[in-house]
C-alpha cells in the first residue's frame, strides 16, 4: 500500500469512530480470519445489576448479605460493584471488611462480622471444600441458563447463599456480530464466567463459538493458540485482563469507553464502543488493500 492510501484510509475509518494506532495495523487488518470478543463490557454493557438474593435456611437473611457487601467493597471487580449497590439498595448497612483477599478468576475471601466469608463461583467452593444444597445447584443452572452470573457465598466454610447478577447486551451486539459473520469471519466469545452463562448470552448475541472459565492469565494463551492453528486473530475487548490477550493478537482492539490499559495496549481503538467497528475497520483495511494492489 502507498503512504497516501494508507493514509485516506486512516481518515474514512477515524471518521467512522475507527482509530488505527499506526499504518501497519490498517494493512494487517484485511488477513483477519476470526474475531475473539471479551463477554462484559464488549458483547454486553458492563454494567451489572444485582438481580436475585436467595440465603440459606438457618441464616440470617440480612446478617449474611452485610457479610458479603462488606467483602465485595474491597473487591475492584465489577461484579462486586453490582453486589454492594444491590444489597445497600435493600437498606442493608455494611460493617468493616476486617482482612480481604481477592482471589483471581474466582472471588475474594474476607474476615466481616466475625466470619471468614468465602464469595465467588463454583470453582472457588470446591477448591475448599463448600458444597451446595442440590436445591440450591438446581437454582443455580435455572439463574445461568438465564444469561446471569451466579456468586456463591460460604460462612465458615458452609454455603450460605447464593447471588445472581445480570448484565444487558449493547442493542448493537446481535447486528454487529451477524455483519462480521456476513464478512466471512469465525467469531468466538471469551470469558472468565462459566459455560452456561457465556453460552446462553452468545445465543443471544448469535454467536455460536464459546471459550468460557477462561482464567484471566489464561486469555492471551487461547489467543496463541488460535495464532498457532494458523488463524488470524483479532481480540477485541475492554478490560485490564484483556490487555495481554490484545497484545498477543494480530490486531488488538480496544473498546473506546473501556479502561485506559486496554486503549494503550491495542492497535486500533474503537470509539463508539459498539462492534459495528470492527466490521468498520476490516472493510477498511480490505478495500485500502485491494485498492493498490
Ligand atoms: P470476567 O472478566 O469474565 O468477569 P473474571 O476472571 O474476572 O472474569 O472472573 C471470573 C469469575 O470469577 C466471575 O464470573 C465470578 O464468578 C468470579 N469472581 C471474580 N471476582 C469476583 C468477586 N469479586 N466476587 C464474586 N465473584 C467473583
Ligand atoms: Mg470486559
């Protein structure tokens, strides 16, 4: 491609929302063959809410759920975010998290109220031992075929209640998924939730291809791995966690509304936040390409 090509095309696609951090970004974006999308905050909004509260027999309903607001209010994750504001909207107070640890890819563990508290996915209560109510297992897989993450809870190592949290999908995910499949390219979901949550929001977003319980250091290796098969992969996400996997990629984009981390670490930005910029920028890089040569 000449420098000028290059360089209108840079403009349409700048115009569009689509920005390319350099030249040669723009002209490796046409050999694109499979777009990996980040589920929260990329497919969906990123804004959850907390939608069900459901505390074991022989608990205290509101005892516990203090418990798990104080824990949650040391935790970064978004998630945690939606658990604090959902229990404080019940007009419940939290007392002072007394020692937190927040375990990667699975929850936090917390001192609250006396309490070692243990909130996370299931994962992280097998790993020590908490076991559910089959009751509660059934609620469980009803909660995720709903598209909602589901957070468990333990008081001193017995599970204690059960937290279900949903996210929206952007109004724009469904069209832009079905252009990017139009364009002849596999698109796949990658997560850190479980598999029945990931897959019943893929449906919805019409996307057949799911990696789920993908640990947050695990991300950029399924993208070495996609690269070693002999794909040409694009990743497209928002997050901290999703910076070494848009590193690792052929091209790396990064949500515009997302955090800065990602921003820095991709090859193109796309500003307007929804996936019709993706589509946007491989049409532009296939026509610059085609143009010249
Ligand atoms: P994602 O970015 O897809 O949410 P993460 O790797 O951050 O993936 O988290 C994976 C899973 O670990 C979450 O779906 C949740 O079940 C659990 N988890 C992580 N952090 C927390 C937290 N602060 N509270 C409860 N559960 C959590
Ligand atoms: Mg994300």
């Amino acid at each position: 491609a000449t420098p000028t090509s290059i360089m209108a095309g840079s403009g349409r696609a700048a115009e569009l929302g689509v920005l390319f951090k350099g030249g040669e970004h723009l002209e490796t974006a046409h050999t694109i063959d499979t777009v990996v999308l980040d589920k929260t905050g990329t497919v969906t909004k990123g804004a959850p809410e907390l939608t069900d509260a459901v505390v074991a027999d022989g608990f205290g309903e509101a005892e516990v759920l203090a418990g798990i607001g104080a824990a949650e209010r040391a935790s970064e994750h978004p998630l945690a975010e939606a658990i604090v504001r959902g229990i404080r909207e019940r007009g419940i107070e939290l007392p002072q998290a007394e020692a937190f640890e927040a375990v990667p890819g699975h929850g936090v563990r917390a001192e609250a109220g006396g309490h070692t508290l243990l909130i996370g996915n299931r994962r992280l209560m097998e790993a020590n031992g908490v076991q559910a109510p089959p009751d509660a297992l059934e609620a469980l897989r009803r909660l995720e075929e709903q598209g909602k993450t589901v957070v468990l809870a333990a008081e001193d190592g017995v599970y204690a209640a059960m937290i279900a949290v949903a996210d929206t999908m952007k109004p724009t995910s469904r069209q832009a998924v079905e252009r990017l499949k139009r364009l002849g390219l596999t698109v796949i979901m990658m997560t850190g939730d479980n598999e029945r949550t990931a897959k019943a929001i893929a449906g919805d977003a019409g996307i057949e291809q799911v990696l789920a319980e993908v640990l947050p250091e695990g991300k950029a290796a399924e993208v070495r791995r996609l690269k070693e098969r002999g794909r040409k992969v694009a990743m497209v996400g928002d997050g901290i966690n999703d910076a070494p996997a848009l590193a690792t990629a052929d091209v790396g984009m990064a949500i515009g509304t997302g955090t800065d981390v990602a921003m820095e670490t991709a090859d193109v930005t796309l500003m307007r936040g929804d996936l019709n910029g993706i589509a946007d920028a491989i049409e532009m890089s296939r026509r610059t390409m085609r143009n010249i040569r």
